[in-house]
C-alpha cells in the first residue's frame, strides 16, 4: 500500500489519479489542505511554496509515502531531504483566456477585466491588450469560470493542461500562443515527491519519469532560479528537447518591453545560463 498526499481540489485529484493509474499496486489518496487553501488571500502577499510546504512535512513525518504537485507550485530550491522522484509526460503547457463570449483575447470588449492570480500572466496580457485590466481572482478552475459566467471578469487566463485533466474543451482560438505568451517554468507538469532516503519507492516510481519532460522543465526552473525564484517575476519559459539539445525560448516582461531569448545546450543548467545571459544583455545596453 502506497499512501499518497495531495489537495483536495478537482484538479489536484484528477492529477492525482493520473499517477495512480500507472502505479502497480493499492493506494490510498490522502487530501491535505494547504496554506494557499485556507486563505483567501491573493497569492502574491503568501509567497512561494503555499500549495507544497504543508504536504512536504506530512511526508518528512512518514503519514504520507509520495506527493503529487503540479510542478510550477514547487519552489525552484529542493529540499536537502526530499525529491523529485519521477516526471510524467507534460500535458499541454499554454495558457488559455475563457471569456464570457468564448472569442479569446480578441473577443473581450475593450477594457476587459480579466481574472489571474499570476503576475507573469498579468503582464503577458498588459504587452498584449494595452486595454486589459487583469484583477485578481482566486478558487478553483470552476469557480473562476463561473465567476467569469456570472459577470464579476469579463474573462479568466487558465492553464490548458487543467482544463484538459478536468475534461473541459475549449477552441484553439481562446488559446494564447506559445510565442505571445511563454508558460509559467513546469507549467502542464506533474511532481511525484518522495523522501530521499525511500530508494525503494524512487525504483519502483522510475518508469512514470519521462526524460525529454523532465530536461526542459528542468531547464525552465533553473531559468527561473537564476533569475530569482519567484513567482512574481513575469517571465515565461517553455523548453522541448530536439535529439540530444535542450531548446529553451524564454521572454520577461520590463517596464520597457518584452525582452526575448532563445538557447540551446545539452545541459539544462547550461542553456538556462545562455537563456539568462540573453535576457540580461539588453538591460547592460
């Protein structure tokens, strides 16, 4: 029996399921409630690891085996004492604007107020639609739809890999491009977390590890860290691997533009460094 933590939302459940699927033997789910569960708060004024740190030391303290996170909740910096065990195959990394009149971004009225909880995204919409005003909006993917059927956003940015794991459909056209709109590092990604010193369960988590995902993730999160390891930086990154090369395109957004940056290496700390000098150059002109 493998006992496994995670939150209790829709979401975090179907990923959930997504792992024990593929696991070989009995399990039992148990739901944590975390920091950023419990409050209401916006995101930005709980700091990183508000969805992780509580189910990271029910774990230290043996009550649960593994964790399943979405990956982008991880802060950059892993513990001494745990790890990430395995990386599934990524779901679709873009993100996706769900307006009242399902147009996406072209589709909102001028002005659109429009819900998100990140600052990348916040700030990918401001480069792209001067007139947006994003608001913050907190809940779980239904009830940010809802909010948005009822009239309080006239739209919401949500990842399209939930929605895919939740079964909801939406059109190519409600989605932002991949070069518009970089993912937050890991986005569509999955976590399986364990105690470093369970080499059992690291063996036996092993071929839910899918090695191009978790190169450029890996890549992504080392971008992020290099440039501060928060989520209040409004950068996106989104690596792929082409035979042995990492591909890591990245774009930040400043108060006087988009900076972009595209590398390539074979090691992901390498290419985040070529990423990261890139993005930097500009600012030393």
């Amino acid at each position: 029996m493998i006992v496994i933590g995670t939150r209790g939302s829709a979401l975090a459940l179907a990923q959930t399921r997504l792992v024990t699927e593929r696991l070989d033997t009995d399990v039992e789910v148990r739901v944590i409630r975390t920091t950023g569960d419990a409050s209401d708060r916006p995101l930005s004024e709980l700091g990183d690891g508000v969805f992780v740190t509580v189910i990271e030391e029910a774990l230290r303290r043996g009550e649960i085996d593994l964790a399943v996170h979405s990956l982008k909740d991880l802060p950059t910096a892993e513990p001494a004492d745990l790890e990430i065990a395995a990386i599934p195959a990524r779901e679709d990394p873009r993100d996706v604007l769900i307006g009242r009149d399902r147009g996406g971004l072209d589709g909102l009225p001028p002005g659109a107020v429009v819900g998100t909880s990140s600052p990348r995204r916040a700030a990918f919409l401001r480069s792209l639609r001067a007139d947006v005003e994003p608001r913050d909006i907190r809940g779980n993917v239904d009830t940010r739809l809802r909010k948005v059927r009822h009239g309080e956003y006239d739209g919401v940015v949500v990842a399209a890999a939930g929605l895919r794991r939740l079964g909801i459909a939406f059109e190519e056209r409600e989605v932002l491009p991949l070069a518009l709109c970089p993912p937050a590092p890991g986005q569509g990604a999955l976590a399986i977390q364990i105690r470093r010193s369970d080499d059992a369960l690291r063996a036996r988590l092993a071929p839910l590890d899918d090695r191009p995902t978790r190169l450029a993730v890996t890549a992504e999160r080392a971008l992020l860290r290099m440039l501060g390891a928060s989520c209040e930086i409004p950068l996106g990154a989104i690596g792929r691997v082409e035979d042995a090369t990492i591909v890591l395109d990245a774009a930040l957004v400043t108060s006087s533009g988009v900076l972009r940056a595209s590398a390539r290496a074979q090691d992901p700390d390498e290419v985040a460094a070529r990423a990261a000098r890139a993005l930097a150059e500009p600012a030393r002109v």
